[in-house]
C-alpha cells in the first residue's frame, strides 16, 4: 500500500495532506512545521522515532494523533489540483499576512475559490462582522448600512457564510459593489447551509470563498469555533452586530482581543437577547462602542497612524478577565 510520503510532491501537497490528517490549530503540528517544514513532518508520521521538539511519549501521542483514518485513494484525492479552486500556503505572495499573528496555530493549507488577489492588501482594509444567526430586524438592518458603507469606503468585509448577519453582509457588500470574502468551516465545495449555495458562488465570483478544511469535509461545531481564529486574523478589526450570550461570534471577538486586533460591538435593546452577548462584551470592557461605519474606518485608521504608540498587531491588547473567559 502506498505510504503517506510517496504522495508528498512538495510543501504544498505535504501541507494538503496535514490539513487531512490532522486537526486544525495543533500546536505540536504548528511548532513542527516551524523546525522542518511539511514535507519532513510527513515522514515523521511513518517514522517510529523521536520528533524533533518532543520526547519519545510526546512524539507517539502525536504520531498516533496524526495517522490518517481515511483510505489512501481519498489521501491522494485530495493532493490533486483543480479548476475550482487553488491551495496556498505560507510561502505564496497571496497568503493573507494577518494569518502569520497565529503562529504554530496558523492553518497548514487555505483552499480558496476566487479572488486571492484580495488578500495581499494591508490589515487595516480587511473589516470581519459577524454575529447571530437568528438576527432581528434591528441588526440585519444594522449589519445592512454597515457593511454597505464600510464597502463604499473601500474595505474588504471578511464573515462566516451563516444565516442571519453573516448572510447580511455579503448581500450588502456585493450590492455596492464591493469585495466580501466568505470564510467556511467546511471544504470548499461543500458551503454551509446549504441555503446558502448561491450566495457563496456568488461570493466566489465577485470576491473570494476561504477554509482551510479539505474539499467535502462536513462542518462540526469544533471547527466553526477554530474558524473564528482566522477570521480575527485576517482582519485589522472585528464587528459583532448581535450575539446572544453564549454565540460562536464572541468567541471570534475573544480570537481578535488575543491577537491585538481591534474590537467593536453594536449596542442594542437591553431588553434583546439577541444582543445580551454584545452588551455584556461591551459593559466589560472587551469592545469599542460602533454605531456607525465610521467609527470602525477612524479606529484602522488610527492604529496605521505614523508615530501612534498603538498596540502591535499580534500582541494583546488589554481587556478584562470576563471578556478573556468568552
């Protein structure tokens, strides 16, 4: 039977074939490909002996951990490239430069349909809004001007592809005419919901569609709360519209707060569950006040300033022990 090395190409393939094997975000992994690159982290999954950074218990925990439990014919299917999307990797001119703040928690691969042009912009031009599925009529009319003007000023909304506000802002970024990146938690040719088909294609053609699962991977709640790392790394700040207290959306706030981004929440009716989440990260000191576009374009805009003793992308900014408890 063919081994995992013999259908390593190069680096890209080799970082396909992690992204398959292995669960995203692996620290132990991260830390690997930062000594040896994917194409030796590959053999030391076939390899009985010590990996380099871990001792000999260490090393069979992780080997064990990344021993693929699919067929080989399914490993290999995912090395091949296609016409409907392209694979990139750290090393490529398009790899979104926030990506690199996560350190050994970057994803191994990216598979994008679309416009990977978009991503070679500064972080200041990248807006990520997210916020409840079930919105009200308040934020989608909220997240609608929002993500509208903030288009009309030029910026790049980065969101999730879920019902509700997520939805809201690619429609609203794409009737301006603007660029709208949609971030999945499942491969690339599998958007979800499936009621969402259209709008991802759409999405695809005007602007870009990211993951870093592996084509006809399904969602799992695991991986919609790893997404919500790179959404706040792609960006220069993030904006929840409306989150109920326990949402997927403040853990994507949290994400932003640790890498140093810069946060900011709508307020809504204190009598509103749906917005009980942005409130209290409001009231606790883990988000800007936003009411309107420009108050998201002053903050980028004040963090680029020459000379601002502004806190360094990547290092974390200073909030409340509740907030870092999201």
């Amino acid at each position: 039977m063919p081994t995992l090395t013999a259908l390593v190409k190069d680096e890209r393939t080799a970082r396909q074939l992690l992204a398959v094997t292995g669960s995203p975000g692996d620290i132990s992994t991260g830390a690997l490909l930062s000594r040896v690159g994917a194409v030796e982290a590959i053999a030391l999954i076939e390899r009985d002996i010590a990996v380099p950074g871990m001792d000999a218990v260490e090393s069979a925990v992780w080997r064990d951990r990344m021993r693929p439990r699919a067929g080989v014919d399914y490993l290999a299917a995912q090395t091949l490239s296609s016409d409907d999307y392209r694979v990139l990797i750290p090393s490529d001119p398009d790899w979104p430069t926030g990506i690199g703040d996560l350190g050994d928690r970057a994803p191994y691969a990216l598979w994008a349909r679309g416009r990977t042009d978009l991503l070679g912009n500064t972080l200041s031009r990248f807006v990520t809004v997210t916020g409840a599925r079930a919105a009200t009529a308040y934020g989608t009319h909220i997240t609608e001007g929002l993500a509208g003007e903030l288009a009309r000023n030029g910026k790049t909304l980065v969101a999730g592809a879920a019902y509700g506000i997520e939805g809201s802002v690619h429609r609203a970024a794409l009737a301006e005419g603007g660029n709208t990146i949609a971030v999945l938690a499942s491969g690339i040719d599998r958007p979800y919901p499936a009621g969402h088909s259209e709008l991802v294609a759409s999405v695809a053609r005007a602007g870009l569609v990211l993951s870093e699962a592996p084509p006809s991977v399904a969602p799992t709640r695991q991986r919609f709360l790893d997404r919500s790392r790179i959404l706040a790394a792609i960006s220069g700040a993030t904006v929840v519209v409306e989150a109920g207290f326990r949402s997927g959306a403040l853990h994507t706030a949290h994400e932003a707060n640790a890498l140093g981004r810069i946060v900011g929440a709508v307020p809504g009716p204190i009598t509103s569950a749906a917005s009980s989440g942005t409130n209290h990260l409001l009231q606790d000191g883990g988000a800007e006040v936003i009411v309107r576009a420009s108050d998201v374009v002053r903050a980028l805009d004040n963090e680029d300033a020459p000379g601002r003793n502004s806190v360094h992308p990547g290092a974390p900014r200073s909030v409340s022990p509740a907030s870092r408890a999201l």
